[in-house]
C-alpha cells in the first residue's frame, strides 16, 4: 500500500482569493524520505496541513482532489484515527510540548488511546530509547536544549507508533548540533521502514533525503537546486 | 505526608479554608491559623516558602487595615486626624480578621505544593472531573511563565526603543502598557492553534475516556487523614457556635 498518495489536490483559504495549492500530485513510497523545499509563505506548511488531515479537519478553506494515507482518504479518517498513521513534528517545540516531565509529554498519546498502562510503559521505553533520551525521562522538556525538545516532541509522536512522519521546519529553530540529533533520527527511522515528508527551508539539511521537489505556483516538481 | 494522595490534600486545604471563611472569632481563627501551619509542615511544606508569599501581600494586608478601620463604625477611635477616625479598634479587629483569613488560605494553599501537578490532573480526573478541564488547568500552568516572559521580551524590546519606562508620567506609562496587548494576544491565539493541532495530532479526544500511565490509590492513611478533617472542622464549628 502507498503511504502518501496525493491526487490533484488543490487547496484556497477561505479568505484568500487565490489557490495556494494547484493540482499538485505526490506519491511517496515506504522507508522513503521526501524533502519539500520553496520560499516562504509559498504552501510548503499548508501542504503539510493537508498530508495531516488538518485540513479540512480543523482549517477552513476550499479543497479539492485527494490525499489518501495508506489508501484511505484523510477526509474519511478522523484526526484521532491519522495520530495513529501519521505523526507531525512541527517548527516550534515549545508549542508541541505542555507536560511538566518528559515521561508524561511521551505518554499523552498513548494515554489517549485508552492503552493499558503496561503497554504505556512500553511504548515510553521505546520511543525514548529510539531517541536516545532515555536518561531525561523524569526532566522537566523547559529545562532540556532546543535540540533535545524537538527530540520529545519526536517521542512523543513516535510513542503513537505511526508508519508516516512529517517534520515541518523541525530544524529551523535549533543549533547544528540538534539538527544532526534529528538528521540521524531521521535515517534511523528511515532504516525501520517509516516513510518522511520533511519540509525544509535549510539546504544543508537536504543530504538525507531520497528526493527533493520544489513547491512553486502551487505545483511540486523535481528540485533543480535553485528555489526561484 | 508528602506521599498523602493529592485528593486527600485538596480535603485538607478544603477544610481548613472553609473555617477560615465560616469563622468570624479571632482566637479560633488564630487556632485555624496555627493548624494551616502544622498541616503544611506536616504535608512536606516549607514554613519559608509560605512566608515567602505572604510577604508579597504585605502592602494589601495594610491597606486592609485602613480601609476596614476607615468603613467600619463603631468603636474606639485609636488614630484620628481632625476627627475623623483612620484606626478604630473594631476596624482593627475587622482588619485583622480579614488579614488572618488570607493568611490561612494562602499558606493551606502551600499543601498542594507537595504534589507534581501531574498528580494533581491525575487526583482532579480520579474525583470524575473531566480530562479536558484537568488539562486546562495544566496548560494554563505551563504556559503562564512563558507569557510573563513573552511580556517582559515585548517591555524590552519597547525600552530598547528608547523610552524609559520608569521616568515617563503615569499615564503615558499605562498608555506604553497597552502596547503589549496586541502582540501578546496574537502569540496567545497563535501558540492556542499551533498547541490544539499538536494535541489534537496526538489523539487528544480520541474516546471520551482515557486510561493514565499512573493511577492514584487511597491509602488507609489516606482515610484517617480525611476523617480527622471532617473531625476538625466539626469540632471547631461547635466551638464557634458555641463562643458565638
């Protein structure tokens, strides 16, 4: 089964004139790592929003065509239901994370979805170990670096166990050392089979991915290593 | 005690705020006062922390005074200017009374401090009170430092433009204040969104229900505790009633 398939897939905000999207296909293939690069403010995030299921979940506007995860189309799935396909990273660690112990932040989605508590247990174990912050598990995520945030913030959608992952600018607000914390997560997860979408501003950031496509006009195509 | 059960803990500040608010004598409110003390240091509470935040409502607890002797007829005036009486010794005693209420609050308050907020969420959704409201309460928590911080980054940011806050008039100054609002309530509604999606990606709400890594259970300690609450509060209300 295709991870992300996506068909003519066009999208407007409700309170902009023109589409943001326009027909763009994208297939991606398991144990692949996409990257998405473009200028700001082009649809690269909106993109993201649309592979998520938050659009039209939560965001308003107008779409048309289709995004289907694993086959099935995101607007037949609820939000609840892709947590478990897809997990995000975003920008901004300190908006992703809200408990007071990183234990408690990694435990949240499995909490959510009503798991025994020894099968919690488990999935914290692991998804910190898969991170390598294991030895942080009873820190408060405020005291921890930008780097080793973002890293929770990856457990934390790693402990939901989903097949697809999506780092939208997960490194833009941390130093170099972070971002080669995350990059070799990345190849990590890659070598488990998991499919990654990464949207990407920093073309330094560009040597894990299997494919890079530029979003321009609303379309992806190949990217030819310039972005205008 | 500081392993009691959070829920034990929230009788215990219940109680002993309650008889704060339903006493009126000022020796029982002392003797209320003096279990808010035990209680706390019993609970694994610090004494210094507690005075710590009283001292912050020092200012208020004058203020009280005054305004409570200025209102209050009746009494023997103890400081009068020109005749007309600033402190009277029933606005003394009112003043008092007031100040030996918060005091009891605020330092029965210091009792919940013993716990993680984690297992206050864990105690409040255990006594059936919905998780999305326990997680209202815990983002609020959270999230209260980093607007203060946000605050004070717009504050600089607005005095590296110049303007010195402490040498302008009054009301210039409240004016330069209401320039936080904009920016702060746009990060508010932007880190709201961005923080709503992520839990939502999380399978926040998946079921109405939802089972935790960690589940309190009362001990018999637990219920000893309790019981010698409700003993308290009821010895000490029949006193009340009985000085009254």
């Amino acid at each position: 089964m295709i991870p992300i398939e996506v068909k003519n897939l066009s999208f407007q905000y409700a309170k902009d004139a023109r589409k943001i999207l326009h027909n763009l296909e994208l297939t991606v293939a398991t144990g692949e790592i996409v990257a998405i690069v473009g200028l700001s403010g082009i649809g690269k995030s909106t993109l993201c929003y649309c592979l998520s299921g938050i659009i039209p979940h939560v965001y308003g506007g107008v779409m048309e065509g289709q995004v289907y995860l694993n086959g099935r189309d995101t607007r037949d799935l609820t939000l609840p239901q892709i947590a478990t396909t897809l997990g995000i990273v975003f920008q901004n660690p300190d908006n992703q994370l809200f408990s007071f112990t990183v234990e408690d932040e990694v435990a949240f989605g499995p909490e959510n979805l009503c798991l025994p508590p020894e099968e919690i247990e488990h999935r914290i174990t692991d998804a910190l170990k898969k991170v390598g912050m294991s030895e942080f598990r009873h820190a408060n995520p405020q005291q921890l670096s930008g780097g080793q945030r973002q890293l929770i913030a990856l457990a934390s959608v790693l402990s939901l166990q989903p097949e697809i992952l999506i780092f939208d600018e997960a490194m833009s607000q941390i130093d170099r050392d972070g971002r080669k914390l995350i990059l070799d997560m990345m190849l990590k997860l890659k070598a488990e089979g998991r499919t990654i979408v990464m949207i990407e501003h920093d073309f330094a950031n560009l040597a894990v991915a299997d494919r890079v496509l530029v979003l321009k006009d609303g379309h992806l195509a190949p990217f030819a290593g310039k972005l205008s | 005690m500081s392993y009691l059960d959070p829920r034990t803990k929230l009788v215990m500040v219940l109680t002993v705020s309650s008889l704060a608010v339903l006493i009126t004598n000022l020796y029982l409110l002392i003797l209320v006062q003096i279990i808010a003390v035990a209680t706390v240091t019993a609970a694994g509470g610090s004494i210094l922390d507690m005075l710590k935040k009283l001292k912050k409502f020092l200012l208020i607890f004058v203020v009280i005074v005054f305004v409570q002797s200025i209102f209050t007829k009746g009494g023997q005036p103890l400081w009068q200017v020109m005749n007309f009486t600033i402190i009277s010794d029933l606005g003394l005693f009112r003043g008092l009374q007031m100040i030996l209420r918060f005091f009891i609050i605020i330092s029965s308050a210091s009792i919940m401090t013993t716990s993680t907020p984690r297992e206050i969420i864990q105690g409040l959704v255990q006594c059936k009170i919905p998780y999305e409201m326990a997680f209202m309460v815990t983002i609020a928590i959270r999230f209260l430092p980093i607007l203060r911080d946000e605050a004070n980054d717009i504050l600089t940011a607005i005095q590296l433009r110049g303007i010195n806050l402490r040498q302008i008039p009054l009301l210039k100054r409240l004016k330069t204040y209401s320039y936080l609002l904009m920016p702060m309530i746009t990060s508010v509604l932007l880190k709201a969104q961005e923080l709503s999606i992520a839990m939502e990606l999380r399978a926040f709400r998946a079921y109405p229900q939802r089972t935790s890594l960690r589940v309190l259970k009362m001990q018999r300690l637990d219920y000893l505790v309790m019981a010698v609450c409700i003993l308290v509060f009821l010895i000490i209300m029949v006193l009340a009633l009985k000085i009254k």
